[in-house]
C-alpha cells in the first residue's frame, strides 16, 4: 500500500473511531437547528438523539412521490425517513454508511417510523458505492463527503449511480484557506467536518469536474466556535486549541454550512 493510500486509510480509521464512540443523544441542538419542529416530531427520538448533519438537504431536494433516493452516510436515519416519507409507498430510500452499527441504527429508527418497508441499508464506503449505475434519482447527504479523503472520487460515483438527470442535494461545510495549519490537521477537526472541508470556489470545480451541472451553492449558515462545541466530536482539547489560535475576528464564522444542489446532465 502507497504512502496516499495509508494516509486515506488513517483518516477513515479516526472518522471511523469517532463517530463509534459518540455518546446516544448527542445531536439533538444541533437537529433543533436544522430541522423544524413538525419535522422533528415525526421522527423517532433515538434518529434526533443521532442527528449530527450541518443542514437539511431533503427539505431542498424536491423529492417527488416515486423517487430513488440514496442517502450517502444516513447515519441514525434522521434524513432517510424524512426523504422516505416525500417519496411514499411507491418511492425507495437507500442509506448507505461505513459503519455497520449505523445502518442497524437507521434501520430500527425507519421501522419505528412506520415507513421500513420504503428504506433498505447498506454498508459500503461512499469512495466505492455497492449499488449499480444509473439506479439512483437522487443522492441527497448531510455534512459527509467532507470526511473523505478523495472527494473526486465520491463525486464520481455520485455521479455513476446518478440516472441521466438525476440531481444531487447535499448540506457540507466550506472553509476558507486560512484557518490555523494546527485546526486544520487536527483529527477531531477533521471528524467533525472542518479540516475536511473544501473552501466554496474548490468545492465548486470538483463538482464541475465531475460532470455535474446546474451547481447552486445557497442557505449559507455560519457555523462559529460555539456551533462546533456542540457537536461531540470536538474534544475539550481540541476545542481550546481553535479557541487558542483562531482570530478573534474568525471565532463566529470557522467554517460556513451550504446547500449545494447540482444535476447529472441528460445525456
């Protein structure tokens, strides 16, 4: 195995190692920041207690009744019951994940939420997609391709299992070159989505070079420093290290959430 290849591994493995060890009932501030009240009451509590998204990419995925829909790292399965119930009877979710204990999560949250028969799981990494070409109409993803280490290559299967004119919705975060070099190779930053991120304008040429088009990048949401100490993933000390070494200036907006739509063309 090359030194990349290592290195890709080494970043899965802490991705991996931290998002195991996340305590139950951890993402419920920040599933009160992205999703409605009526959203949320129609959803199985342990899916709210797991919600450690940066957005709310179905409510901008103009789900029809009928649809495909694959979820890329569902997850406890918050977005994968809401796209599930858009879809209807006649539609179908697939949540994919890395980890197994995630799928079994979303699993049990999309039975409990009465629509386990529109859902199926499946463990697989993003970078390397189980599921067949052109099967897809819609990815939707909430705060994930930002965790890979070879973003080109998830676009590029996005794009593969997209059919022609499929789209995609996905909330990530951007952040801009300048955040301190200590924050960016931190590995709980990277867990929890910042040194990952992409600045807007790279972000923007990957999915151009991926093939896709009609790219909109909206609802710009600033995430500060004490946005991120609420999600988990941040350790105490990595916490008073940004704390530490980011201007003051920089403090209330580390990294910016965005919704980006884009389509694979027709043909």
């Amino acid at each position: 195995m090359n030194g990349d290849l290592m290195f890709q591994e080494e970043i899965r493995a802490k991705v991996r190692d931290a998002y195991g060890a996340i305590p139950a009932g951890a993402g419920r501030a920040m599933a009160q920041r992205f999703y409605s009240d009526e959203e949320l009451s129609s959803i199985p509590e342990r899916a709210v207690d797991w919600a450690l998204g940066v957005g709310n990419p179905v409510r901008y995925a103009g789900l029809s009744p009928g649809d495909v829909v694959l979820d890329v790292g569902c997850g406890g399965g918050i977005d994968t019951v809401l796209a599930a119930r858009r879809v209807g009877p006649a539609g179908r979710v697939i949540g994919l994940d890395m980890l197994a204990e995630m799928c079994d999560r979303a699993r049990e949250t999309a039975e409990e939420a009465g629509v386990g028969a529109s859902c199926e799981f499946t463990t697989g990494l993003m970078e390397d997609m189980p599921l067949p070409d052109a099967s897809v109409d819609v990815v939707v993803s909430n705060g994930v391709i930002n965790l890979s280490p070879r973003k080109s290559r998830v676009l590029a299967e996005i794009v593969r299992v997209l059919v022609p004119g499929g789209r995609l919705c996905v909330a990530d975060l951007t952040v801009e070159d300048d955040l301190p070099a200590e924050v960016l190779t931190s590995d709980a930053a990277w867990a929890g989505c910042i040194s990952g991120a992409l600045s807007e304008r790279v972000f923007a040429k990957k999915l151009d070079h991926a093939g896709l088009v009609g790219v909109e990048m909206n609802e710009q949401v600033p995430f500060g420093l004490a946005d991120v100490a609420l999600y988990p993933l941040f350790t105490p000390a990595v916490l008073e290290l940004m704390a530490r070494v980011i201007p003051e200036g920089r403090r209330d907006r580390v990294a910016v959430g965005l919704i980006v739509r884009a389509a694979k063309p027709e043909s």
